[in-house]
C-alpha cells in the first residue's frame, strides 16, 4: 500500500482543503485530541 509507512513508525496524515470548512478542521483536531492517546495505550504504542 502507498504510501508505505515502516513498521513502529507510524503515523497519520491529513489534507486540508477549499472543501473543508473551518468547523470541519477544528472537529477533526478536537476528536483527535480526544481519541488519540487512548487509542494508543489500546494497542500498547508509544509516541
């Protein structure tokens, strides 16, 4: 799958476009402030 990420080395991307409004930017930033450190600590990862 491209573009390939190696192992233990993830990561997200995001593109931010015209199409998005800002409500739909501060959303996603806020639901991932929300989620992202459990989700890690579900999968025993580390940043």
């Amino acid at each position: 799958m491209f573009p390939s990420v190696p192992i233990k080395r993830h990561g997200i991307r995001f593109t931010i476009n015209l199409n998005l409004s800002d409500e739909d930017v501060i959303g996603f930033i806020k639901c991932l402030a929300k989620h992202f450190h459990t989700v890690l600590s579900e999968r025993a990862l580390t940043v």
